[in-house]
C-alpha cells in the first residue's frame, strides 16, 4: 500500500511538472462566456506581438471608487493583464489615484496637467456611509508611451444620453479598440499623412485646431492648396474638404477626381446652406443662401446630393442669448438651426457614440443610378425635423414663437452617408487634356474600391475661436458648448470616420462587439434578499457538513473492521 501512495504521488508530480512545461511553452486561455468577453481579436494580437520595446501606460483610474468605476477599473486591469502575455510582457502598466496629492494646490496643478494632456475629467456623485452624496472628480483616461512616441486615450463614453451603467457597459465594449487602435498607432513605423484642403475660403488651422490636433496622434496632418497641382494629392492617405466658402475651379475638381480614382479617400463636410452668422449677432438677423461651391456636378456622379435648404428639428441645443430688460444676462432660447442628431446603432463609425451637433446643417438625397456603390446612413435627425427653402430669412425673433408641432412633417433627413465601392469619373466622358496638356496616362472610367464619407454640415469641423490682435486663436474643444458645459460626439465621428476610411487592419471592427449588460432586477433583490443571504451563508456549511459526515460514513464502511 505505502509502495503504491508513493507511485500515485511520484505520477502525480511528474504530470504537474510536465503541465507547467507545456503551458509555459504553449499559451491559451478558455473563454466561457456567450459572447467572448475575454478573448482578444486577432487583429489585437498581431499589434501586440509587433510590439519589441517596453510600452508604458499609466491609467488614472485609483483610488476609492464607486463600485460600478471599480468594476471597470477591474476590467481595464484585466485586459491589459491580456494585452501583456500576448505581447511578451513588453507592456507596464501602472494605476494612478490623481487625487492622491500631498495638498490641494498639487492636486490642482495635477488636475489641470491631465487636462492639457487631453484627459477629460467627468464629476460623479458618489455615495457616503452616512447616506448622503457627494461629488467625486474622476479621470478615466490613460497616457501610453513607447519608446519616443506618447498618446492619450479617453476610456470613458462620451454618451450623457444613457445611464451611467449603460455607459460603463459601452465603454467595456469598446474597450480592445480604443486601447489597440492607441497601441497601433505607436508601434507603426510608417505614419500615414492626411491633409485639410485650402485654397476655397476653407477654416484654417485655429478653426480645425481641435480636429487636427486629435487626428495627430494617427496621422500626420498638412494643410494643402491644390492650386491646380496635377500630382498635389498623391502622398495622402486621405483629404478633408471641410467647410469651403468658394467654388472649386475644374483643374481642382479633376485633381481630387483623379485621386479617388486611384483609391484616394476623401471626407466632404460641405454645407448646403450659407449662412452668415455675424449678421445675426450683429443685427439680429441674417439671410441663409445656396452655397455656390460648383461641386453638385461631382457628388452627383458619386452618388448623393446636398440639397439648398437649410434643416429645423426639435431635437435643437439651445443658444444662449441676452434678455433685453433687467440687467444683462444670458438665457437659453430654443434654437431649431442647431439639430442633435442620433448617429446609427448599426455601423462601426457610429456604434454607442452620443449626439452629433450641427449648426444650419442640409440635407442629402442618396441617388440610386449606380448599384456598384453602397451608401450607409450615419446621422439622420429626429422624426421631429422640417426643411425651409433657401434663400430664406433667418431671425432671433424666431425663438419667441415656436412653429406648430404638424409642420415639422420631414422626419429622419439624412446629413451624412458613407458611400463604399467603384465611382465613376466625373471626367470620364470629358477630355482632361483641355484641362492639363501635360497628362500622359489614359482617364480613368470608374475607380478602384474605396471609401468617401459625405457630410451636408462644414461646422461638425469647427471648433470656436477668439480673434486676437495676431490672429484667430481655439479657445474651446471640437463640440463643446461653453455655456452647458457639454461635450457632443462631434470630434469622436469624424476620427472614427477617417480611421474606418484608412483602416487597413481591420481594428474597426471591434467596435461592433457587444455585451450583454445583465442588471440585477432592484426590486426582486430587495424583496428576496434575506432568503438569497440565507442561501449563500447557511447552504455552504450545510453542504461542508453533509460532505464530512459522507466521508466519515465512507471511511468506516471501508476500514471499520
């Protein structure tokens, strides 16, 4: 018997020692979830194991947390638990309280560098043990580093719209993309370049300087002039044509044409309507007129139209403006020009992102004269929404009279459509060497498979600026309204646009996971709460105790005589 004991542990070691050798050399994981919670893309593993330097992220996610932000705190710890065996424990991670500060003025100086780091705060209330609340500061953000590159990640939804556990669960879903797409963009060696096209009366860089400034951790960005340049756009990855105020001439036109043809992927944010806002400062109102861009031709041929017309929803942000009687002051008034419109649950670009913030946006039609193009609707307004004509008056004694509810009868007016797929030439039954003599290849008919986003909105851009003796400087953040405090989805769409036209990886698509957020029901667990505590703290022992006396039982059958 004792000879027998002492094989049975000899094997038993030999089969422990032999495990640790294979999972050392072999790693895996099993994940039982439904929905694959825990197990990485392997888009995310190629980047990781492409990783061959240490890369360093500090999470400002510590310290004595609502239990839902522990959660996440917990769930971002584990991911980069996963995110460091793929990549050959290269990464280092650290967790930072920044409210652990020796006084109040070094954590006000700490507050303030994350946010010049681009790590948004947000203000929760927070329960105490008394029962009252209060509010807590949280900065749910990471700063990665490798070897001389930095970048920032906001961890946290920008989506006010839902509650704040819907919020968390959104945030978890997209959780591998925004640290991955991170990850991605520093350990690539080759950059990609894209530029914001000028030369049309377009926003300069003080105007777009929040869009550039976040597109610069993907890319390197350029503010180009075509200025009839055969070859202006080839070294781009991608153009943005934001805003312009003046016609494009047909040099320009064949200039852009010629880089989709050969895959170029370009972003229009065009407005349909122009409308001169400083009149309506000034002497409270202004006219809306048709931009005259000479562009219909061109966007006709690829597939959609931004009509002349200028949108009303009651869906709105309100503006702010000064009531004539009393003392000074600011009031909100309702503004129909400014519609929040709902991004799509279904595509990629949109998935889980908060309202997008137009300003006198239009409208676009999807033409159907081309089966070789797919269009994918992106913002649409609400079923609330109308159209006026242009040219038309537009006037602050507008908001003292609300329109009836029957005459916002156009509802879900598109503003923006992604189109995908093989474009014809706009040029394609025009001789292109009336335009450039020196063109030596043959003129494209139809493109290579590419991307363009349209957009019937040039503001979605713009961030606001303050004129200065030396010029226009940004003074507040890409769909913030300074007034409320707010932070629209403005910025997130058009870098999660751009990235989806670029993507090359695929790593946009995990912006399409989901979890299955499972709530506990209040209700049932306040009236069954003393029968599942009883469950959980007398069953155990129960079954502890029906297992000892099991053995006992067994033991003296066995060995009782």
């Amino acid at each position: 018997m004792k000879k027998k004991n002492i094989r049975q542990c000899i094997i038993l070691l030999c089969g422990i020692v032999l495990a640790g050798l294979v999972s050392s050399k072999y790693f895996f994981r099993i994940d039982l979830t439904a929905e694959k919670r825990y197990t990485l893309s392997q888009e995310t593993r190629q980047v990781l194991r492409r990783l061959d330097a240490p890369l360093y992220v500090n999470i400002y996610l510590d310290g004595d947390l609502p239990v839902q932000f522990r959660k996440f705190r917990n769930s971002i710890r584990e991911m980069l638990d996963d995110f460091k065996a793929y990549s050959g424990s290269r990464i280092v991670c650290r967790f930072i309280d920044p409210a652990d500060a020796v006084n109040r003025q070094e954590r006000e100086e700490f507050y303030a560098a994350l946010g010049e780091l681009g790590i948004q705060k947000i203000t929760i209330n927070k329960p105490n043990k008394d029962g009252s609340m209060s509010q807590q500061i949280i900065f749910p953000g990471a700063m990665f580093s490798y070897k001389d590159r930095g970048g920032v990640v906001n961890l946290l939804s920008n989506n006010r719209m839902i509650p704040w556990e819907e919020q968390l669960n959104v945030s978890l879903e997209a959780l591998e993309y925004e640290l991955i797409k991170t990850v991605n963009m520093l350990s690539n060696d080759s950059i990609g370049r894209v530029a914001f096209i000028q030369g049309h009366g377009e926003p300069g860089k003080a105007e777009t300087y929040y869009l550039g400034k976040e597109l610069s951790n993907f890319y390197e960005v350029e503010y180009k002039s075509i200025s009839g340049q055969l070859n202006a756009l080839d070294m781009y990855r991608a153009v943005i044509i934001a805003k312009p105020r003046t016609a494009f001439d047909e040099r320009d036109k064949f200039v852009i044409d010629r880089y989709i043809m050969r895959g170029g992927k370009v972003m229009w944010l065009i407005d349909g309507a122009n409308v001169h806002t400083d009149s309506l400062t000034t002497a409270n109102m202004t006219f809306a007129l048709a931009s005259e861009l000479n562009l219909e031709d061109q966007l006709f041929i690829y597939g959609v139209r931004i009509n002349p017309v200028v949108v009303q929803d009651m869906m709105y942000h309100p503006i702010h403006v000064t009531l004539a009687e009393g003392p000074a002051r600011m009031s909100q008034a309702p503004w129909l020009y400014y519609p929040l419109v709902a991004p799509s649950p279904k595509h990629v670009i949109t998935r889980n992102l908060g309202h997008v913030w137009h300003r006198y946006a239009s409208d676009i039609d999807t033409l159907r004269h081309d089966s070789g193009i797919r269009k994918s609707i992106l913002l649409q307004t609400s079923e609330l929404s109308r159209t006026r004509s242009l040219p038309c008056l537009i006037s602050l004694n507008e908001i003292q009279r609300m329109p009836e509810m029957q005459q916002f009868n156009k509802p879900h007016r598109i503003t923006a459509v992604l189109l995908e797929g093989h474009f014809p030439s706009v040029f394609r039954s025009r001789n292109a060497r009336n335009l450039f003599p020196e063109l030596q290849e043959k003129q494209a008919e139809k493109s290579v498979d590419t991307k363009m986003l349209v957009v019937a909105d040039g503001d979605i851009a713009c961030n606001d600026v303050r004129y200065t003796p030396n010029g226009a400087v940004p003074s507040f953040p890409l769909g913030f309204d300074r007034y409320t405090g707010q932070t629209f989805a403005n910025k997130d769409f058009l870098v999660n646009a751009l990235n989806y036209l670029t993507d090359d990886a695929g790593l946009m698509n995990l912006r399409n996971r989901e979890f299955k957020l499972r709530l506990l029901n209040k209700q049932k667990v306040a009236s069954e709460q003393l029968k599942w505590q009883v469950i959980n703290l007398i069953l155990p022992m129960l079954l502890l105790l029906a297992g000892g006396l099991a053995y006992n039982r067994w033991r003296h059958h066995c060995y009782g005589k």
